[in-house]
C-alpha cells in the first residue's frame, strides 16, 4: 500500500485494501462508503495586519495575482481549486511556500511573509488577531464537507446519535448513498 498524503486512511474489506481520504471535497464513490454532506464553505483570503488590501470588503483573484502566495503542497484538494480559480482568471500565482497545514500559512501570513486562502471554518472556530480575514469573490473557491462512514460496520448508538446532532447542527445533513 502506498501512503501519498497525510489525511489518508485505510481500511480492509474481504482482504482488498481501499486508501480512502478521511477528509473529501466531494461526492466519494466508494460502494462499502456512505457520504452524508453536511454543508458548503467558502474559502477566505488571510492578509497580514496592515496589508494594502485590509481595507476592501472583499478582494477577487486579480487582487491576489502579484502577491507573495503560501499554497498547500500538490495532493490536496484545497490547493486544486485555488490554481483552477487563478487558471480561470488567467493568472498564475506567486507561490512562495508550499505548506501542509493551515496553521503553517497562518504562520507565516502572520510574519507577514505572504498571503494565503483558507477554509472559512478554519479562521472562524479561533480567534486571530494578527490576521485580516477578507472574504473572496469567486463561485469557484467554496468546499463541500461531508461526514463519510463504512456501511458495513458495526457502529454502536453512541456513534450514531453523534452523527444525528452533527447532521442536526448542519441543518440536517444530506445521506448520499448513490
């Protein structure tokens, strides 16, 4: 078996190994998996404090085009849509580091050494004061998560009333189960 990425997990069913991602932009199509989406997120510019482009409501991809960029490493889907919405655009990205963890770019957006874009839930779940957080005009950099469980195992009542209250405080959640 080969481990490609981090957010990578297995499991074994009649002896076939499947690498499935724990964490998935999308619909996974996997026969034993069911995918329940939970909700759509956008994606947000992290600016340093006192950056030229902390005083506009919302920046679009030209705004970014000439800017210092921290993108994460290729294999994440994140980094995927963020070149497809600069390809859109006709644009090529500055890219200045290549990170694996978003606390990274917030690092180093932080030591104001470039620009990133993030999950919103990333920058909203904490407090970051050393940070503007801009929102994007772009259809393109939204996400879809989705709770994904393995059909044929057993989980027991406590885990299945953990899925009903995160479905419940997602608005109920969508059972993909195509």
């Amino acid at each position: 078996m080969e481990w490609k990425h981090l957010y990578t997990g297995c499991f074994s069913r009649d002896f076939i190994l499947y690498n499935v991602p724990l964490f998935k932009q999308g619909f996974i199509d996997i026969q034993e998996l069911e995918s329940i989406f939970l909700y759509e997120e956008n994606l947000v510019v992290l600016l340093p404090k006192n950056h030229p482009l902390q005083s506009e409501a919302s920046l679009t991809i030209e705004n970014l085009q000439h800017l210092p960029f921290i993108l994460c490493k290729e294999g994440y889907q994140t980094r995927i849509d963020i070149i497809k919405a600069f390809q859109n655009a006709s644009i090529h990205p500055n890219i200045q580091f290549e990170i694996e963890r978003f606390e990274t770019a917030y690092h180093l957006v932080e030591s104001s050494l470039g620009i990133t874009i993030v999950p919103e839930n990333y920058v909203n779940a904490s407090n970051h004061p050393n940070v503007h957080i801009k929102k994007l005009e772009s259809p393109m950099l939204k996400r879809n998560v989705y709770l994904v469980k393995n059909r044929s195992r057993y989980l027991p009542p406590v885990i299945h009333r953990s899925i009903e209250t995160i479905c419940a405080f997602h608005e109920g959640g969508i059972l993909n189960s195509e």
